[in-house]
C-alpha cells in the first residue's frame, strides 16, 4: 500500500491526541471506527491502524462500500460459488477470506445494505460467514476498520444501519477533526506539500509562502479539508515561476473563470426558493468562492425546506428528494441540528 510509505504531519493538539489514540488502538485487535468529513485522513489514519498492529505483516485488504451495487458488494466481500448469480462465472474468494489473520478496511461503511450488514455482524461475532450461493460455513479471523462521514448512531435510530453492528464495531471510535478545528496544522502541512512538489520540480530548495498567501490559507475553512490543503498548495507551486520567490499565487477555486458556465441549476433554484436578489447579481458576476457560495446556498436550501415542511425533517427530506439520512447528515454539517 502506498499509504505505508506516507508522512502523516501534524502538531496541533487535537491531531496528537489523535495519533495516541491511534496508536492504543492498533494495539488491541478489536474493531475500530474512523469518523471524519471528506479529506480529513480516514484512509491515512485506517493503514496507520493496520501497520501499527501485530497484524502489520499480513495483508491489508480495503474496499469502498459506496463503490459496488449491493449484490456484487457481498460477492466482493463474501466470495461467491461458481454459478451462484448472472456474471458469476468462477469461484471467487471474497475479501473476508483474502484478509484472514489481517485487516479488513471497509470505507464508506455506513452505505453497506442491511443484509451485508447482517453478515458481517456473524464474522465479528463467530469468525464465521458463507460464500455467496453455498452453505459451507467457513471461518476468518479479521481485524475490522471501519470508516464514514455519516453519523453512524443516527443512522441506526433511522433504521439504516444495525444497532447490534454499530455496537461491535465502536469498541473505539476514532473522530478525525477537521482541518478548520485544528487551524495549527495548516501551515505544517501546506510546506510538507509545498516541499514535496519543489523536489519534484527540482528546484535546490523551497522558498516557501508569501504572506498573503499565508494568510489567505488561515482564513480558509477548507471543506474539503487536507486533500483540498494539498490541491491548492500543489497547485500554486506548479504554477509559481520562481524558484528562489516565495510562493504567491493562490487559487482556492480552480472553477473560477469570466467564462465559467451560469451554475444554472442551482441559480434557478435559489430564485425559486429565496428570490435573493444579492445572490443573484453575485452569482454572474464573480469573482466568487466556488466553495464557500456553496456551503452558503446549501444551509439556505436546507433551512427553507425545512421552514417550507414546518420542520419535519422527513417531509424536508421528500422535498428535497434526499433520503432522511442524506439530509441529516446535511443538516448536521451545517450545524442545523439544533
Ligand atoms: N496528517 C496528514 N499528513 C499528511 N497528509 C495527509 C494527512 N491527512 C491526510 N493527508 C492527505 O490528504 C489526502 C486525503 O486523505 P485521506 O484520503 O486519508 O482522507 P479521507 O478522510 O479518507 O477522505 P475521503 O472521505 O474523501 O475518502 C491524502 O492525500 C492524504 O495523504
Ligand atoms: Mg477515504
């Protein structure tokens, strides 16, 4: 896994108390689930978890839950018997299988189906689970990670995930703060991109940041967190002309452009719920932070359906064709949840 040879930066408290927590964690071979938004680190923290533990020598097997139908989902996971569905043409070992005496990493956990679900609750409690269309019972012995941006225990109340599951696998929970929370950390990691580009380039050093840069990149609230750190920083690097200056030219939003298209969509959707003049005239005529625009229509959205459905959170869910859980996983990001 490249993930093994990757840095893991920072030193702001709340990311050391992370890394302790990591760090007891891998020790103790039980379940653990790593909470976080987009681009906090899940998967960085998820191989740390693995590689840290007694473990470390056998496989580290990862899957994106979100990334197969349900069916082929527990084919991946569980194996599947020659024959057992249409596509299924050869045995397959599952997953489960392939990370015995390891670590099974399941990303995006919280969009696994509730029969998948029901599987895995047996494996964490008997280390036992059937391949797709047989009945042989087989055992693994596997160390599971877990991770998700949802709120797992409300998704349980909401009926989306399993109560029982939810229990076996936060022995530990690990919530990964985001980069806003940790605001220390910015500049750490911002030299660590900016160097690793610079070498890449070949330049003798890195001349590091101008100030207004620094200061544009404290004032951020990054939503997309250390991945979109690293974007930007890479980004101004590669486009920086001087090697021995330091580095100025920063683009937060990529999309910005005299040119760009009209966010149609969305434009008509904020007149039909708001008829905000202001977002209007700020909306053609730029610049404008593409992010922070966003962020900004979607609380407005969401606090107009809800206001619209005199606050059921459901009927604001139908309304908005989202699920219940999609919206208060919404609502929750936006500080909406009261
Ligand atoms: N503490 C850190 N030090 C250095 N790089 C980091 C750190 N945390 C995250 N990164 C980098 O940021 C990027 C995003 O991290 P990662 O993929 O682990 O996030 P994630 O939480 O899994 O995101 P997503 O929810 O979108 O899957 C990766 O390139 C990773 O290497
Ligand atoms: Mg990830």
């Amino acid at each position: 896994m490249s993930n093994e040879q990757q840095f893991i930066i920072g030193e702001s408290p709340a990311f050391l108390e992370i890394i302790e927590q990591t760090s007891r964690a891998a020790g103790h071979d039980r379940a653990v689930l790593v909470i976080g938004e987009r681009g906090t680190g899940k998967e960085l923290i998820a191989s740390r978890l693995h590689y840290l533990s007694p473990r470390w020598e056998q496989s580290f097997i990862q899957v994106n839950c979100a990334s197969l139908p349900d069916t082929l989902l527990e084919s991946e996971l569980f194996g599947h018997e020659a024959g057992s569905f249409t596509g299924a043409v050869g045995k397959r070992i599952g997953r489960f299988e392939e990370a015995n005496n390891g670590s099974l990493f399941l990303d995006e956990i919280a969009t696994i189906s509730l029969t998948a679900q029901e599987k895995i609750l047996r494996i964490t409690e008997y280390g036992t689970f059937q391949r797709v269309g047989s009945n042989k019972t087989l055992n693994t012995d596997v160390r599971l990670i877990g991770a998700t941006n949802i709120d797992l225990p409300s998704a349980a109340d909401k009926g989306d995930f399993r109560h029982d599951l939810l229990d076996r696998l936060a022995l530990d929970v690990i919530t990964l703060p985001p980069l806003r929370s940790r605001k220390g950390d910015i500049l750490i990691l911002a030299f660590h991109f900016g160097q690793k580009v610079a070498q890449e380039l070949k330049w003798s050093s890195f001349p590091g940041f101008s100030n207004e840069m620094v200061e544009t990149m404290m004032d951020h609230n990054w939503p997309g967190n250390i991945r979109e750190l690293k974007n930007v920083v890479e980004r101004a690097v590669y486009y920086a002309e001087h090697e021995f200056e330091p580095v100025h030219q920063i683009i937060l939003d990529p999309f910005n452009s005299p040119h760009r298209p009209a966010p149609l969509t969305i434009k008509n959707e904020i007149s039909a719920e708001t008829n905000n003049k202001h977002d209007q005239a700020e909306a053609v005529q730029g610049p404008i932070n593409y992010h922070q625009t966003l962020d900004r229509f979607e609380k407005e959205l969401l606090q107009n359906a809800l206001k619209a459905n005199k606050f059921n959170q459901r009927h604001a869910a139908d309304y908005l064709s989202l699920n219940y859980h999609q919206l208060r996983h919404q609502l929750k990001k936006h500080n909406l949840l009261g």
